[in-house]
C-alpha cells in the first residue's frame, strides 16, 4: 500500500474545487493547491494580507517585492484582481464570502473540531493568524494533513486534545491515505489510496469511521512518486 505524497493530496484539493469559487488556501502544506489550478478552471484565489486575484509567477515573470502571500511567497495577479488592506480582507473572511477555505492541521475529531494553531504548552511558536475567522467564515472548511504524526500516533481523533481553532467547522479532510467527509460525528470515506481496504482504516483513524456507499479508488499520476507505507 502506497500513500499520496503532497503534491498529489494538493492536486485532489484542486481537482475538486468547484469552478469559479473563492478560495482560501492556508499558510504551508494548502499553498501547494495553487500548483494544480488551471486558469480554465475560473478559481479566485484569497490571500488574508489583502488580495483577491492571484497566481502563481510565470518562468519568465520577475517577482515584484510588494506582491506576496500570506505565506511570504512571490505571486502575480490575475486580471481583475483586487489589493485591499486588512480590514477588507477579514471582512471577506468573515462575512461568509469564501466558498472554500482550505487548512493545514494537527488534529481533526469525529464531530469537525479543528486545532491548528498550537502543539500544547511546549509549543515554541503558537500562532494562530487568521485562521479561527477562515474556520468560522468560510461557507466550507476543507483540511489538508497527513493521517500521522511523525511518530505515527493518528491525527484524525475521537476528540482533540490541542487547543481549538474551531469547533463543529471541518466540512471535509484530505489526507496521504485518502479523503473523508466529516458526518454525524464520524469520518466518512469518500476515496482510499489503492490497496487500502475501508475494513483497516481502524489502523490509521482514531475516531469513529462510518462507509456510506462505495468507496472510490484514487486514480493520480505517480509524479511525484508516492511514498510507501510500512507494512
């Protein structure tokens, strides 16, 4: 069995993404989504530092220093594109105009919590951002994460046990084994990487799982390769 590597879990966020939405992507892994988007696709990308329109540099674009992300990387602008400052900008976030926010995480839980802002009282550097107003604002919260820790304990919980960023927001949650929706305090497949049966998911998820239908098989190129799971 074979899990996603980064690049593909951000092209299954792409992919999914509805056309000509307004999207959020969160500082660190869901930055990644923009590599996969089309400019067909008509998706609108915001940047809590004030933009709403933007892309990745072409090869041959110079980067301009006053045009970042919230992430601190180089972007242009898309045509019709908005600069704003920040009172606007969280004045989109939380007045309900995301379609689509999409976040990194340390722990999801069965019923939607999310905590993404703090590993705890020895956390170095806690910092939660924007991300409580994306969690709560957003018409939809979608998470990006690894199914594990690096020391292999589950981050799809029964219950969080760091602090919150929100509670009841996490609408669905992609991970390198597969993607689940999150219903009636359960985690619900919507798609397993090949070679993972629903049956074992008891050995990755800590929470509750509930299979409704079918259970699609991912079907991504292999570049990057996908990493292996230890048996």
């Amino acid at each position: 069995m074979k899990r996603l590597a980064r690049q593909q879990m951000a092209a299954l966020v792409a992919r999914d993404l509805p056309k000509n939405a307004v999207v959020n992507l969160g500082i660190g892994m869901p930055t990644q989504v923009t590599d996969h988007l089309a400019a067909e696709h008509g998706v609108f990308l915001h940047s809590e530092n004030g933009i709403l329109g933007m892309r990745l540099l072409g090869a041959d674009e110079s980067p301009d220093s006053d045009l970042i992300n919230a992430s601190k990387q180089f972007i242009a602008l898309t045509e019709g594109a908005a600069i704003f400052d920040h009172a606007c900008s969280f004045a989109i976030m939380r007045g309900g105009h995301l379609d689509v926010s999409v976040l990194g995480a340390f722990e999801v839980s069965a019923s939607g919590d999310l905590a993404n802002w703090s590993l705890g009282p020895n956390d170095p550097l806690p910092s939660v951002g924007g991300a409580m107003d994306l969690a709560i604002g957003a018409r939809a919260l979608w998470v990006m994460m690894e199914a594990r820790t690096r020391e292999g304990q589950p981050r799809l919980v029964p219950h969080c046990t760091l602090p919150l960023t929100g509670a009841g927001v996490v609408n669905r949650v992609y991970t390198d084994i597969g993607v689940f929706d999150l219903r009636d305090g359960h985690f619900v497949p919507r798609a397993l990487v090949p070679g993972l049966d629903a049956s074992a998911l008891h050995e990755w998820i800590a929470g509750p799982v509930r299979l409704v239908g079918p259970v699609a098989v991912i079907d991504l190129p292999r570049t990057p390769p996908l990493k292996e799971i230890p048996t």
